[in-house]
C-alpha cells in the first residue's frame, strides 16, 4: 500500500516536472525518444514471453520491430490519446518516477525479464486506475502489434486472408 | 465540379491490374462523381446545397439517397477517407487505423470499455459484421410507453424496413454456418436454449469472413456500395476527411456548418476550414459524434438531456477450447444468435442479453484475451481452436440501467462517461456462466470467459464455482462495444428527449438528427436495420416537407 501512494505522489510529481518542461499547445504527434524505445525494448518480451522466437539474433530482431509497429501505432492514435501516451512514456524516463512505479533500479536497457514482468503483473491488478489503464494499454500496443503482422501467423496456425485477394 | 480540391483519392497504380472484382467506387469516379478529399484543399472553401447531411453510415447514407432522389441538391460530409474494395486487403493492421474511430480503440472515459465504430465513407458499415435484424416489438412498445413515440410500432414500420430490406438484400443466409457459429447452435440445443440464422445484408457472399476489415468483394450491401453511390450519381457532393467542427446558429436556424479539414492519416488539422450553408441540416454522426457535435454548437438543450442516455450494449466475451479446429476467421461471421436471455425475462426487469458468435482475427482476439507472456501466449497458440461467444447486454430499460453520458473534453473531442453499474455486473456474471455452459455443452475442453482473474476452466462444474467467485469490476472485466446508441433521444416531450418523433431538434427550424443516437434505449439487436429503417421513414417525411411532394421509394 504504501508503493501505491508513494506511486501517487510521483505520478503527481512526475506529470508537474513533464508539463513545466512541455508547456501546453497544439496537441503534437508523438515521438518515441530514445528512453521511451528502450522502455518499449524491455517491455516487449515480457509481454510476449513464449511467442518470441527463442534463437538470440530473431529474437531481437522482433523485438524491435515489435516496438517500431507499436510507436506506428501510436501515431495513428488521435492526437488527444497519443498525448497520453507521451505523457506516460515522459514519466517512465524519469529515473525517480522509473523505480517508484516500476521497481526497475539501473535503467531500462539493464531492465531484467523477471522486473519487467513484476511491474506489469502489479499494474495490472493496481488500485491506481492509472496504472491498470496504463498496462491495459500497453497490452494492447505491444501484443496487438505481435499478432497484426505475418511474420507472428506460422505459429498460431493462422493461414492469413484468401492470397488471391490480399 | 472541377476544383483544387477536387482529388479521385486513387491512384492507377494503386490497384492490383486484373482483379477479378469490379470497384463501384472507382467506376463512379471515372464517370465524374463529386468527391472533394479535405486533405487536398489547399485553400478554405465554402459550399452551398438544400442539404448538408453530417455522416455516411447508416442513418446519413439512407437520408442522403432519399433526398437526393427527390431532387434536393445534397452535401455529404464524412471524416474518414473513401476507401473501396480495393483497399481492403483483409489485414487488421491497416484496417483498424484506416476505417474506425480512434484506430478501433475508442475507450469510455475511465477506459474501461473499448467502442467499435466506423470512421469512413459508409460509417459502421462498412466494417460491420452484417448482423440484421428489425427492432424488437418489446423495445418498440417500451418506446411508445415511456418516451411518447406513438407512431412506433411495428406495423407502421414494418413498410420501412421491408423496402430497405429489399434495398439492402438483407436475407437469410442459406450457406451452412461456419464451425464457431455452429457451436452456439449445437450448444444451445442440447440444453434446450432455442437459437436461430441471423439474416444478413449481403449479395454474392464469398463466404471469406473478412467483413469488419471492408468487405474485398463489395458482397456486402453497406452504405458504401448502395446508397451513397446512387446519391453521387444524383449528383450530390461527397466531402471527405473534413470533421464537423460546429454549427452555426443564428435565431433558431442553423445557418452554417464548419469543418475542419484533416490530413490523409486522419489524425491531424491541416489548417483548412470548409463552410457549407444550406437550407437544412441532417446530423448523422452517429451516437457519441452527433451529441458532441451539438454540444460544440451550443444546440439548444433546456432540461440538460443532450448526450444522456447513451448506451453500449455492453459486450463481454468467453472464449473455448476446442479439440477440433474451429477457425473462427473463416466463414461468415454472426450466423447464429440466440435471444433465451432476453426473451425469458421481463424487458425491464434484470438485464438481459442477446448471443452472437463473433469472427476471431489475430489482432481482435489476442489483444481481447486478458493476460500476457507465457499463459497468453498459450492460448493463442491454440488459436484455430478457439472458440467465441459473446454476450450483448441490453441497457437503458430500467432506472439502474441509465447508460452513459457525452461530455466535451478540453480539446472538444467526444468523451463518454459510462459507469458499469452493480445491475449490468450482475447481467455479465450471468451472462459468463450462460457462455460458459453452452460453450461445454458444445464439447469445450476448456471455457475462459474474459476476465483477468477467471482460468481457463476445465468442467462446467469448475466454471459454474470460478465464475460465481469472480470479482466483478472495470479493467478487470473486459468489456466492449459495438453499438452505440442514444445521446439524442427522441421525444415529442421536450422535458425527455432533444429531437422530436419527426427526427426534428427541438428549438431549431432546420435541423433535423437521422442516426442511432435518436434511440431512446438500447435496440437489444445488432442496430444496424433500425437505423435503417426509422431514418428511411424520417428521410421521406422530411423530402416531403422539403419537396412539397410524396418522396421516391429506395429500390434496390
């Protein structure tokens, strides 16, 4: 419990450091900087433990058009939704606001498997609406990119639309 | 009109050469429609018609034919893109950005439910699953009890969906249902639940299952093959990727409409403003959009009711395991249905609901399964073997069961706040355990309704304890929707609805509202044919009063 208001007080912090450094305008399409792609790195093969080829040179290779497909995605977003985004991302890349919300210590290209897969077990049941919405969201970026592209159908006996048509 | 903004959206090498499938849309451009696409204007713009109708989904497509074919001069304004039958390559990637609100994930404002609706030309649908049914009898004497809407009754019309029936080849679908609908059939009857063919707007039917991606064979008889066609061939004007900003109102008529003109993804303003006058103003935006619209325009609404009532269908999922393939990507989706729980209990007593097999996609299924990493992945590697059943909960038929509200967010973006109440969790909780049963009684292995803390049970016993121990709340229950309804509730009594019976808004001359937002309650059916055929009725009243003369029939 004390994570969870502790987690209050950063997003709360974090959101007023973001928005003194991003003053309010005209809503902007999203940018995935380099933190918030590291962030993504780490979060994928948590999120897609057991789907992910397992020969090392595949595997990252997927990962990272995983989470270039999920930054496309996010750039289809209306520009309202794709600010949420940003925000969340902003925060993630703050070291203080990192380790508060999601107990990954030494940055996210050190983030481990089994962190990553922590925090997003403790988002998904989190009392915060934030954060539950928060990993609702990223399940849906991170698993609907995998399952969107072809390369993920062999797998799951997928057989893809009539070729004659597609 | 030949303009700078004048754009046939396509290009010739954009098609494949030789395809086997004729593109009405393509054919119509080259033989000279009226089509602007907003991302090309390089300039503002102002036009002039009789009428300026605000959507191509169901209710503005049906207005625009009709009107149009009384001869009235007409502006369609859509803020997606004209796609066609060329562009849709069945792939869920493209189709979700391209053709839905929000690239399909348009959230209520706690983001506890996910909306499905159609952004383009044809609305919803265009990538609706084809679902028709008329409006129930029950709903209807509901209407004429509680909102005054005396006129709407079966029988007066039932001429009104007959001809957009015909309009529309809505008809029973002879071809045997595929396996995941089969097994809500074969479920249901061995536990006695009577379940029945769903009848479907389709011509030609390949049978390919690819329907909420764009039909690719144009089989499918949405508003973007039939009336918005034939309204272009009247002449009238198509207005692509320009959002409906607000209307003008001086007095109490709408003089203007402003548009904001997007760029080709859709996502941002170019900069550009469109100003169309006319002498009428038909909003068909659909629920959510249509409200909001009002509401940015500062609509009259003196009891505070414009964007209540709005309501979902709120649509929670079970999914099986089966040891044969059931492929639910493949066939026709939706064939079969099953209305035990709405028909075995009172309208307005606990909340019932209606049975569906909905088509199973990659993308739609694994993002909707809950969970992630190993158990996830799992289950989608058993994905010809997953089997669906859906549950669509009929809202808005008792005083715990009030829907939702539209609201404006800082931007001016539609937001919509809908509270799951206590009476529509105990109707999802009854509604697992009827998937569930149905689902083992068709010979699952293993049933999951869609919730983050059910298993994957392996009995009906086991399934019946789980889901009776299951915390029911947001986030941790999906919940879905595909039809929104309401927000512009029709009353002639002014104190319970904005629009009158006649789809007139009340306090405003020349505006009239022609969409699903007009419904009172729920449907408790797929919505698509009562959007259909009330906005059939509503558009030939008002040609008539337009035109001075009895309106032309919509035949096919």
């Amino acid at each position: 419990m004390k994570v969870g208001a502790l987690a209050a007080l950063t997003l709360a912090g974090g959101g007023a450091l973001y928005r003194a450094l991003h003053p309010a305008g005209q809503l902007q399409r999203f940018v995935l900087g380099g933190e918030a792609r590291a962030a993504l790195d780490a979060m994928v093969p948590a999120m897609l433990a057991g789907a992910l080829p397992a020969l090392p040179a595949l595997r990252a290779a997927a990962i990272s058009a995983t989470t270039e497909r999920v930054h496309q995605a996010i750039r289809g977003l209306p520009l309202n939704a794709q600010k949420e985004v940003q925000d969340l991302f902003a925060l993630l890349a703050l070291a203080p606001a990192r380790r508060v919300l999601t107990g990954v210590s030494g940055g996210w290209p050190n983030a481990n498997a089994e962190q990553v897969a922590s925090f997003l077990q403790r988002w998904r049941f989190h009392r915060l609406a934030m954060l539950q919405t928060a990993y609702h969201a990223l399940h849906d970026l991170i698993i609907g990119s995998w399952y969107a592209d072809p390369s993920s159908w062999s797998a799951i006996g997928y057989p893809g639309p009539l070729k004659e048509l597609a | 009109m030949i303009s700078p903004g004048f754009s046939p959206g396509f290009s010739p090498e954009n098609g494949p050469v030789g395809s086997p499938i004729a593109d009405p849309i393509q054919a119509g451009l080259a033989r000279g429609w009226k089509v602007i696409d907003g991302a090309t204007l390089a300039a503002g713009r102002t036009l002039e018609a009789d009428v300026v109708i605000i959507g191509s989904g169901a209710g503005g497509g049906v207005t625009a034919e009709t009107l149009a074919k009384c001869g009235l001069s007409v502006i369609i304004i859509e803020e997606g893109a004209l796609k066609s039958s060329r562009d849709f390559k069945m792939r869920e990637a493209d189709a979700y950005p391209t053709l839905y609100q929000e690239s399909a994930a348009r959230k209520t404002k706690d983001k506890a439910i996910n909306i499905l609706q159609g952004r383009t030309v044809g609305g919803s649908t265009t990538v609706n699953w084809t679902s028709s049914f008329r409006t129930p009898t029950p709903t209807l004497d509901y209407w004429q009890k509680h909102f005054g809407l005396s006129s709407y009754t079966a029988e007066v019309l039932a001429p009104w969906f007959l001809m957009m029936e015909q309009r529309l080849s809505v008809s029973t679908w002879l071809t045997p249902p595929n396996e995941n609908n089969d097994l809500l059939k074969r479920g249901a009857a061995k536990l006695g639940i009577p379940a029945a063919a769903i009848m479907r707007n389709v011509k030609g039917c390949w049978n390919l299952g690819y329907c909420g991606m764009g039909c690719p064979t144009n089989a499918k008889q949405s508003m973007l093959v039939t009336t918005i066609p034939a309204a272009l061939d009247l002449g009238a004007t198509l207005l692509t990727h320009a959002r409906a900003e607000r209307l003008v109102i001086k007095g109490d008529k709408v003089d203007s409409l402003v548009c904001t003109a997007l760029d080709a993804s859709g996502v941002a303003p170019t900069g550009h403003t469109v100003t169309v006058r006319a002498k009428h103003f038909v909003v068909a935006g659909g629920a959510i959009n249509s409200p909001a619209l009002l509401m940015r325009s500062h609509a009259p609404d003196p009891h505070g009711l414009l964007g209540t009532r709005t309501f979902l269908h709120p649509t929670v999922i079970s999914a099986g395991i089966f040891k044969q393939r059931v492929d639910g990507f493949a066939g026709a989706p939706q064939t079969i249905y099953s209305d035990h729980f709405l028909d075995t209990q009172a309208i307005d007593g606990p909340i019932g609901y209606k049975l569906e097999a909905p088509p199973l996609h990659p993308l739609l299924l694994s993002t909707t399964l809950a969970g992630y990493g190993r158990a996830h992945a799992d289950t989608m590697a058993q994905f010809p073997h997953v089997h669906a059943l859906l549950a669509l909960l009929r809202d808005g038929f008792n005083d715990a069961s009030r829907g939702g509200a539209v609201s404006l967010s800082g931007t001016g973006s539609a937001l919509l706040d809908y509270p799951i109440t206590q009476f529509v969790w105990d109707g999802v909780k009854r509604a697992h355990l009827a998937m569930a049963e149905i689902q083992f009684a068709a010979g699952a292995k293993t049933v999951q309704p869609v919730h983050e803390m059910a298993a994957a049970y392996t009995s009906w016993d086991a399934a019946k304890k789980g889901i009776n121990a299951l915390h029911y709340k947001e986030h941790i229950t999906r919940v879905v929707s595909a039809h929104v309804m309401g927000g512009c509730t029709m009353s002639d009594d002014t104190r319970l609805g904005v629009v009158g019976a006649n789809g007139r808004y009340h306090g405003l001359a020349n505006l009239s509202v022609h969409d699903g937002s007009l419904f009172p309650t729920s449907i408790g059916a797929n919505p698509q044919l009562s959007i259909y055929g009330i906005t059939a009725r509503l558009a030939a009243a008002l040609a008539q009063e337009l035109t001075g003369k009895p309106a032309a029939r919509l035949v096919a």
